[in-house]
C-alpha cells in the first residue's frame, strides 16, 4: 500500500511548490525586458537568489521520517482525460531541489553580464531550464511531469545552437532533439499504457496519479512491456549505455550551462527511481541481471573511452557515462543499500559534475581550447583552479571523506549482497576510473603550460566562491553523511518493501513452476 501523503495545507498553509515553479519562468520573462547586460545580470541573481530560498525550505519542512509525498498541491487541469497537475516532494527530490536552485545560481552569477552575447535570450534559457528540472522533481502525475520532460529540450538547444562553442554546436543541438524526442516518444507511449492500464483494472477511467497505479495489481506481463518501454525513454536521457551518443558532442559543442545543467543531473536515473522500481516492481526483480549487465557495461565502456580521449570535456563526458553505470548496478541490487547509495550517487553527481564543468568552462574561457595537448601545467599558471580541480576530481573516485566515497560504499555493499561477482566488477571499474582521471591530472595540471594555458589567469572572485561552496557540500556531505542518509532513507525503504515483495512473489511463481515440470513434487508426505 503506498504511504500516506501530506499535502501543502496541513504542512505549511502555501503553495510553496508552485511558487518554485512560477519564480523562474516569471523573472525569464522580466530579463527579456531588460534594457542591457548590466540590468540583466541584476534580475538574474535576485531572481537566482529567491529560488535558492524557496526550493530549499523542503529540506527544512518535510518529514524524514515520511515515506510518502508531502508538500502535496493537486490543481484542475484535464479532469476528463485524468489528467492532474499534481506537485509533490519528498526526500529524494528534496535534496535535488536545493542543488538544482544553487547550481543555476552559480551558472548565472559567472555566466551573466555584459559580455555575454544576447543576455537576455540566455537568462531566459537558463530560467526556462530550470523551471523545467524543478517541474521534472515535483510533478507527480505522469503526464504532468512528461510536460516538464519534454520542456527541458527547448532551452538546451537555444544554450548549445546559440551560445555553444564549437563549430559544430548546430547539428549537436539537432541531435539532441532527434534523439531525445525518440527516447520521449517511447516514454510517453508507457505512460499512456499505464493509465489505459488504470482503465482496464479498474473500470473507473483513466489515471496518471503514481500512488493510484502502484495500487494496480499488474499482470506480470503488461509489466515487463511497461518495464522495457520506461527503460528505453529514461535510458535515453540517463544516459545509459548504449544510449548515450548524443551527451559527448553536446558537451564538446555546448556552452558552459549546458554541460553543468545536462552532466549534473541524470534525470534518466532520477525517473528509473521515481517511477520505474515503484510501478513495475514484478518486471524490475526479472530484470534486474539486465540492470547490472547494463550498468557496468556502461562502467567498463564510459571509462575506457574516457581514458583514450584526447579532449577534456569528451573525457568527462564519457566518465559521467560511467557513473551512471555505478549507479545503475545499485538499482539492480534491488536493496537499501544498493538503491540509497544510487540516490547518494545521483546527489554526489550533481555536485562533482558541476564543479568539475565550471572549471572546465573556465580554463575555455581562458585558452579558447579543451584539447588535452594544448593545455598542461596549469598548477603553475592557475592554482587555485588546479587545487579545486584536483578535489573534486579525488572527490569522484570515492575516496573517503568525500560524499562519492558514502554513495559507492553503499552501492558496493548492496552490490555484494545480491552478487559478489557484481561487486568485483565495480571495484574494477572504480579502478579504470582512477587511471582516466590520473590522465586528466597529467595532461592538464601537470607538465609545462601551452599555448593561451602559459599565460591564464586564475579564478576570479565569484569563479572561486562557486567551485568553494561546491567543495566544501562535496566534503561535508561525505564528513557528514547522515542528515542526507535520514532524508534519503524512509522513501528509499518504501520502494525496497515493494521490491521484496515483488521477489517473494517471483520465488513464489518458480516454485509453481517447478512443480508444473515434475522438478518437485508437492504431493510428497510431510514428516512430523
């Protein structure tokens, strides 16, 4: 049975969530209508400044011990289609709200000014992106958060065709969309399928609500089609191998907001925890082998890439393939353990993605370039750069007292107790992950300074406040892990009761069907 939900009124009396979303797209539309660079910038970061505040009062408001959706708003739409535009947060989405507002506001407070060309046009990108991650965190009806999905395409390809850096940011920005629309288009078709399937066994029409479907006793079979056609859309955008060849050239070609706000968030693996494990519990325990073939497939293929690649933003692309791999063989560990460390891992992503792509975005900046051979010994031009660079980068490998080393050790754990061989393969992975990044640190700060990179400067106030603070939640959520593990814990444990149950029922069908086949006899005497 699906928890309880507390909605907005019994919590806090306001529509806070609503608020999240209408902030942003608002102060989009009042940076088009500033009048230049300078005023652009100001109602960028008041408005950057204001969503900061209201979509981290979550973190203060929710019940951790809840598991269900708090903050609950539900608002007419399309009543006569079932559709409801229905909002809610609980402590997995919470969190990923908080960073979403910090990270826009980093991006805008270095990106925004007067030397950006067409300010106007990119803050309103930026704004618009944002709503859209927010809606995509908060929207619990499936049609209402597929709106939210679909959003996110339209300012992606304005921030890469416009603002992008390489010469072929044009057809990167159409291939996003192709692909992405391929990937959405099979989403929605599973979507459509669940609320036929609310009709069906219901008889009382059609419904998008996810408490109601988890309600559905499935037929195993509808499942797993459900279970396939889910994996294929949200596979799209993790990305999971082998649907990832869209992300390298976009993070060649794209500007500076578009590989922090694209790497840094894996809505993909956000969506396989929100609503794949929940709703085709039955097809996910079959499935789970599929799952980890899958994850370190991408492992293994997203770090053996990343070690041959000879540009930087390519070689983090590819390594963030390789994360994703991680935290997939977590999900399909189909445990506290492994699940919650994949959310620890989608959080820890998030931070060190962004670090990582603003200093890259910065070292650009300076030398117009991200090709390994013509950067090297930016330690002596750039140090403080290279000091951030370095421990966020270690901070990626997991090592201990960073927040990457909480989420991998649970992965790890979870890992070993569903398959010991699965565990191996990660700690291999983990290891091919070292060498690519050993690489990055040889290239890039070490040796002796090319070209541009001889004479860079270092970070500028605002630069340096933005990768600190990102520093300092990377090793404070790994010094102190357990206010995000007690947030994370009680939603983690509801989808894992429905998992254990689903494995019950399949231990359950095996044992039927071995009966079926002879392989066990149930009519044998019991002995007393």
């Amino acid at each position: 049975m699906s928890p309880v939900e507390l909605t907005a009124a019994d919590t806090l009396g306001l529509p806070l969530l609503s608020l999240v979303l209408i902030v942003p797209i608002a102060f989009a539309v009042l940076a088009l209508f500033a009048p230049d660079g300078v005023q652009v910038r100001r109602v960028a970061l008041v408005g950057g400044a204001l969503e900061l505040i209201l979509a981290s009062l979550p973190l203060f408001l929710i019940d951790r011990d809840h598991p269900g959706m708090q903050l609950v708003e539900r608002h007419e739409w399309m009543p006569s289609l079932g559709v409801m535009a229905q909002l809610g947060v609980d402590g997995l989405s919470a969190p990923l709200l908080a960073l979403t507002a910090l990270i826009t506001l980093g991006v805008i407070a270095v990106g925004a000014g007067p030397q950006q060309r067409m300010p106007q046009v990119w803050v309103g990108a930026i704004f618009t992106l944002e709503t859209a991650l927010m809606g995509v965190y908060t929207a619990q009806d499936l049609i209402f958060f597929f709106m939210f999905w679909e959003m996110t395409l339209i300012p992606l390809h304005l921030l890469t065709s416009i603002y992008g850096v390489g010469r072929e940011r044009g057809f990167a920005a159409n291939k996003l969309v192709m692909t992405m629309m391929v990937g959405g288009g099979v989403l929605l078709l599973a979507f459509l399928l669940l609320g036929e399937t609310h009709r069906e066994l219901t008889g009382l029409g059609l419904s998008f609500d996810p408490v109601k479907l988890q309600a559905l006793d499935i037929p195993l079979s509808r499942q797993l089609l459900l279970f396939g056609l889910m994996l294929i859309g949200f596979g799209f955008k993790a990305p999971i191998f082998p649907f990832h060849s869209w992300m390298p050239g976009l993070l060649q070609e794209g500007s500076l907001g578009v590989g922090v706000l694209t790497v840094g968030f894996k809505l993909g693996v956000y969506g396989l925890i929100r609503f794949v494990l929940p709703l085709t519990p039955d097809a996910v325990v079959l499935a789970a082998p599929l799952l980890a073939v899958l994850g370190v497939s991408g492992l293994f293929y997203g770090a053996l890439v990343a070690l041959r690649q000879e540009s930087l933003r390519r070689a983090l692309a590819f390594g963030g393939l390789s994360h994703v791999g991680f935290a997939l063989v977590g999900l399909a560990s189909l445990n506290v353990q492994g699940v919650q460390g994949a959310v620890i891992c989608l959080v820890n992503m998030a931070l060190l993605s962004t670090g990582v792509f603003l200093l890259t975005g910065f070292v650009w900046l300076r030398t117009r370039t991200s090709e390994l051979h013509q950067l090297g010994g930016l330690w002596l031009t750039m140090p403080k750069m290279s000091t951030f660079f370095v421990l966020l980068s270690v901070a990626g490998l997991g090592l201990p007292g960073t927040s990457g080393f909480i989420g991998e050790h649970l992965v790890l754990l979870g890992a070993a107790r569903a398959n010991p061989a699965w565990a191996l393969l990660l700690a291999l992975g983990a290891a091919l992950g070292a060498a690519w990044t050993w690489r990055l640190f040889q290239s890039v700060i070490f040796g002796r300074p090319q070209g541009d990179a001889a004479t860079a400067t270092d970070l500028r106030p605002r630069e340096l406040l933005c990768v600190a603070l990102l520093a300092a939640l990377t090793f404070g959520g790994g010094l102190v892990p357990g206010p995000l593990l007690a947030l994370t814990r009680a939603p983690v444990e509801a989808i894992t009761a429905r998992l254990d149950e689903a494995q019950q029922r399949a231990e359950a069908r095996q044992g039927e069907w071995l009966v079926s086949i002879g392989v066990i006899n149930d009519d044998l005497p019991t002995q007393n």
